[in-house]
C-alpha cells in the first residue's frame, strides 16, 4: 500500500544530515560511474551544500559526506538512485508482514538528475516537486485512504505492462486513482490542472512507488535460513550485485554489464554507462523484463519481436521457483508470472536473469540515451551459489 | 479528432423535437426489443414528454414520436442506442474527409438507458451528464484543442484494449489528455472532482466517442461505386443489419443473433435479450473483436481463452481486404488489425464477423446481464451479395 509521502530524513531509517543514498551494492567516490557522480553533484547542489561540481567534488574529498546503498535503508532509486536528506519519498507499507519501504519523486524523462544531470533546469524541477508536487499528492494519498500498488500492478500487467520500463497503463492508473483528492488537496486550480499534466505525460510516474512495493515485497523474503531466493538485485554502474535471502546482508557482486540497447536518435554503444540502478528489484519481484510476455509492446522501445518477449518470460521460469499468485499475463491464459530467483536454478541452468533498463550517458550531465536488455553476469551468482553451499554445508 | 459536445438538435443533421434516434437498421414500435422499448420509455420521461410507461407508450402509439436509426443521421449508440432531442453529443470529425458524426454520453455500468433501464436514479444521472458533465467536458475537449481519437486508439491498442468492449486503457488516455483541462473548465473543485471520478471509474468512458470516431472512418468509405466493403454494421435487438459502400443506403437484416457470453451473477441466456446495439461499428473500422489477439484479457469477460482471442483476429482476415495502417497489435508483432468487411469474401469463405458486445436483459428497465461474442448472422451478407452481383451486373 503507497500511505503517502514524507520528507527523506523524516522518515527513511538511519538518514542523517550529510547522507546520501544511491543504488546498487556500496560504491566509493572514486569508482563512481559518471552519472552516478553527476546525480551526487545535483544532490549536494539540491541540498544548498554545493553550487557546482568543482565544489561538491571538495566537498566529498573532504569526507563530510558518507555514502550507502538505498538498499541499506529500506529504499530503492532509479538510475543513479539518489535521495538525499531533504528529498520528499514515497512510503509504501506491507501491510501483511509489517515493513516498509521509500523510493523518490519521479522527475520525467531526459535532462534529470536521476540520469546524471544537474543543470538548473534539473534542480528547479526537483524543487518544485519536493515543495508543491509531494505535498498535494501526499495530501491525495491519505484522503484517498492509501493506494493498493499490487492490485494497480496486477491491472497493469493485463494493460501491456512489464511492469518496469513500461508503465503507462500503471501510471494512468495511478493518475487516475489519485486524481480526484488531487483536485481536492491543491491550493488552486492551476497547481492541480498541473500536477495532473505532469503525472498524465509521464509514462513511468509509477515507476518509483512500483518499486518501493516491489521492495517491500522482497524484504519480507528476506533473511529466511536456508532460502537461496535473491532478494535484491541492483547496479550502480560500476558494479552488478546480489544480496540472496539465506545469506544475510552480503553483496555478491561483479563488473556491471553492458546493456543490449536501442539508442536515442544521435547515440551509440559508445556513449552508454554500463548497467546502473535499483529498478532489478521489479524483476526481483517477478515482473519487468520476467513479465514481457505480457508486454509485447515493450519491443518497440527496448528491441527484439514480440516472440523475444515471449521467450524471456518463458526462460525466467527454469531459474525462479514459483509463478506469481496474484501477478499474471493474459497472453500466456492468465499463468503467473516467473518468480523468485534461486541461485541454484541460475548456476544449475547456466542463466542469469534478464532485465529490462534505461541506459544513461557515461559522463555526468547529460541523461538517458536508450533502451533495452541487460543479462546478468554470472559470476555474481556463482559466488553467491558457493556462498550459500559454504553456510549449509553443501562445500564439496 | 473529437471537436466538442453539444446538443443533439442542434448539431445533428436532421434531428428535432419529436424525433428518437436508435441502434440498428429501422424498427417500429411494435417490433421493438425490451431493453429498446425501455430506453425509448426513459428518453421520453428525460425529455419531459412522459411520466412513465403507459404515457410514454400512449405518446408512441398516438403517433406523435418519430423513429429513425442513429446511423441515418451520421450517429451511433451502443447498446439501445437511444438520442433524443435534447441529449448532449459527442461531436467527432473525420478532418480528412470532412465528415462528422455523433454519439451521446457514456452513463457507466449496471442499470442505465442505453440497457434498457429507466428509473428515476437513470434519468436523474442522465439530466446530471448534460447539464454538468458535458458543459465542463465539452469546454476541456475545445481548451485542449481536440483529441485525437485516432492516435488514442493506436496507444490504446498496444495497452490491452480491443477497442470495443476492453477501452480500461483508451477511457485512462481520454482521462489523461483532458484531465488538466476539466480542472480548469469546472466551476469549482467539487465539480472537477465529481467528473475527474467518473470518467475515471469508467473502463467504457471513451466507447461513444470511439464508436462516433469509426463511424466518420466507415462513412468516408460509404457511397464508392463498386465497392464491395462493409461500412455499417448494426443490431437493433430484433434485427442484425449491414450497409455496403457501392449499394448505397440499403439495409440488409436477418434476424439478431443471441450472444455466446458470460452471464453476471443470477442470470443466464434465459435472461438474454438477442444482438443489440451500433457497437459494431468498432469491428467495422477494422478493431473490437477485429483486434482481440492485442486484448487477450478480454477473455475473462467475455469468455475463451488467450488462444481463442488470436484466432478469432486470424480469421477475420479472411475476410477483410486491408491490414490498418494505423491499428496495429504488437502481439503479431505490430501486424495491422484485418479491416474493411468485404461481402465478397464473407461468402467465399462462409465465415462473417465475430463481434465482442455486452448482453442486455430482454425485459424493459432491468439492464445488463452479461457479455460474449456473438457471429453475425451470414443471410444478411448473402442478400448483401445478391444486390451487389444484381446492381453491379454479375447476376448470373
């Protein structure tokens, strides 16, 4: 259930003052990817620390600024995954097993800081969704009574959703879940007839609270003794990581790959981070590049026939471990979608899985530049498999 | 591209005081289908000229009511079809061809006109959506500038929808596009809200306006010489009827077919009252049962399986001349959607349009009980055949 919206170092467990969250497993100042470094730099300028790179480099080299994972922290971020400590998130609750989880606004397409941008234009976007956005829809949320995520997902997932980088038919209605209280809570008729504008063109609006559900989805598999589910799958953009349920908080990590893409019109392979963000914790959950089956659509955007997407889905069954009680796709008649990735099943069938992702510029600053799939590197999931086979005795 | 909404008698050709226009081809009174009668029952009471069955019955009878088909004056109405006088009405216009055409409000599910029901809760939500909805909704379409149905179907054929009986994601993009618009055309929040909620809670809430939208698209093919191709096809509840472009304004009938559906719970075919509506005017512009390989959660509506869904598009291109230029499935990796009905080949191959439709109660004031898909019948397209070998100089 989304229950509203609160401020970063309000709500998210553990945030301080000189904190800021990022995606994928740890990573240091200077391994940092490019985007990744260039959403830091818009963070600190966001948070009044910084006013340009020059600055906010210092201000990092000094070490008044500490780094985790939004994994650490109950929270998942798209891309660079950035939250810093004045950042309005959204709260998503299990209200089956108790926890919760955060994840940001969702700024839109192109020029945004999620993607490594940090010009003005970025930061005085995000300002105006932290100070006129957050509040009014927060305001909706509640009135509304909170918003039932894995029922708008399993709506979704029959509109031609995946569930991850296609989320049109979530974020109509997500808009039209809230729209209503929308009109009620903003101060005027111009701030509504806005929000609904910037919700309505934003075909991932939803991206970030299907996320923090899907988060809150997976922590609660977490820490099972003897499971060798993966509970988080994440990338930030240096590395590809795991954490798998029976093994604790460890990350097994490798380099990060690079993503098969379609690329924006005046890109190429060569301007192309390799794989970054936390938004694997959709295909964590059993939907994304596991449910494309039912999102042939998605080809358009990210490559490949209608029969690759077909053929993903169908492969991601031989390395998961259940199909989805309530997450399902018409075109397969209705059968759950692949769910729970056993590390057994990975190294067992040699397959890792596939994901579907934006793919950002290597250098800060610019943004997205395409599209597409991504496999996961092996090696992650060996070491986790040896990991696992050392806990429980398994060794020879 | 929907222009805007106004008044029936003011902006349909033809219409005035006295005059109710109806789905299908002609009908009389006396022949009249239950759920007809009791929509010609309501129109009359919502217009002032009766206070229930009997007055309104004795106004008929008396001869001072007019009934012609919604398709003889460049409209269509799903279900019972009925217009009066003073019903607001989408206006669509083909900018291409530079026809227009027409379709009333939608009134959402359950007990409503266009089924057959007429108590005061129907018409007091029919007076509600002429006088507040429609004014607000009509300012928001000509503040936005129109909206193109054209490119909304296309979207909305890649998110699940058929375009017939699944519009969940075609109603979201209508609610989308014009949703800032409302907010600033409503008199106040109260009223943006109100309308915001309805349209939004309405997984049928653009069918008239798409319904109008393929009748300027099957009437811009209507009236060329030698043309073989359908361009109207249409139930009155009694009857089942089609139109040929090159043999003019002629109807062809047969008898209406009863549907194959699934009933709501408590009723059953018993209940069902056979084929009514311009509905099939979707299937006609080449989408609705035409397009469910792209909508196979359909089948939890009407019944089938995903399988089903994509044979029956498979056929349907036996006997169409086009694929769509526009309408595509992403499904059959982006195959065009089978369009233009040709005569010729519905009786080369024996095989005539399936159609997806809702199922109303036979008896008057009672509504829907169900949806299906029903096969129309082939006589009216063997007579269809015979006029055109006659008119056009094959008959032997």
């Amino acid at each position: 259930m989304l229950v509203g919206i609160g401020r970063a170092q309000d709500v998210i467990p553990g945030m301080h003052d000189n904190l800021l969250l990022h995606a994928g497993p740890p990573v240091t100042w200077a391994r940092m990817a490019g985007p990744m470094k260039g959403a830091v730099v818009g963070a600190l300028i966001f948070e009044g620390k910084a006013q340009g790179w020059d600055d906010a480099e210092a201000l990092v080299n000094s070490g008044a600024i500490q780094f985790a994972p939004c994994h650490h922290h109950a929270a998942v971020g798209p891309m660079a995954g950035l939250i810093s400590p004045s950042m309005m998130v959204y709260i998503v609750e299990n209200q089956t097993h108790g926890n919760r989880a955060y994840s940001g606004m969702n700024e839109g397409r192109g020029r945004v800081l999620r993607m490594g941008a940090y010009s003005e234009e970025v930061i005085t976007r995000m300002h105006w969704l932290n100070d006129v956005f957050a509040p009014v829809v927060d305001e909706a949320i509640r009135l509304s009574g909170g918003l039932d995520l894995r029922i708008l997902l399993t709506q979704a997932l029959h509109m031609g959703d995946d569930g991850h980088n296609r989320l049109q038919a979530a974020s109509l209605l997500f808009l039209k879940s809230l729209d209503p209280m929308i009109v009620k809570a903003a101060p005027n008729c111009d701030v509504a007839s806005d929000i609904l504008k910037i919700i309505g063109e934003n075909a991932l609006a939803v991206l970030n609270p299907v996320m923090a559900a899907c988060k809150t989805m997976a922590d609660a598999g977490h820490n099972i003794a003897g499971s060798s589910i993966v509970t988080a799958m994440a990338r930030n953009g240096t590395e590809f990581g795991i954490r798998v349920s029976g093994l604790g908080d460890r990350w097994f990590t490798a380099p990060a790959s690079v993503v098969k893409a379609l690329y924006f019109p005046g890109f190429t392979e060569q301007d192309a981070n390799p794989d970054i963000g936390d938004s694997t914790i959709t295909e964590t959950a059993g939907i994304g590049g596991f449910a494309m089956a039912g999102a042939p659509a998605i080809v358009a955007f990210i490559g490949g026939s209608a029969k690759d997407a077909v053929r993903t889905t169908l492969d991601m069954y031989e390395i998961t471990f259940a199909e989805h009680r309530y997450f399902s796709m018409p075109a397969l008649d209705f059968r759950g979608t692949p769910t729970g990735i056993d590390i057994r099943k990975v190294v067992e069938k040699s397959m890792t899985p596939r994901v579907n992702t934006g793919v950002a510029h290597k250098d800060p600053g610019i943004g997205q530049v395409g599209a597409g799939i991504v496999v996961a590197p092996m090696s992650a999931f060996e070491d986790a498999f040896m990991a696992y086979a050392e806990e429980y005795g398994f060794a020879d």
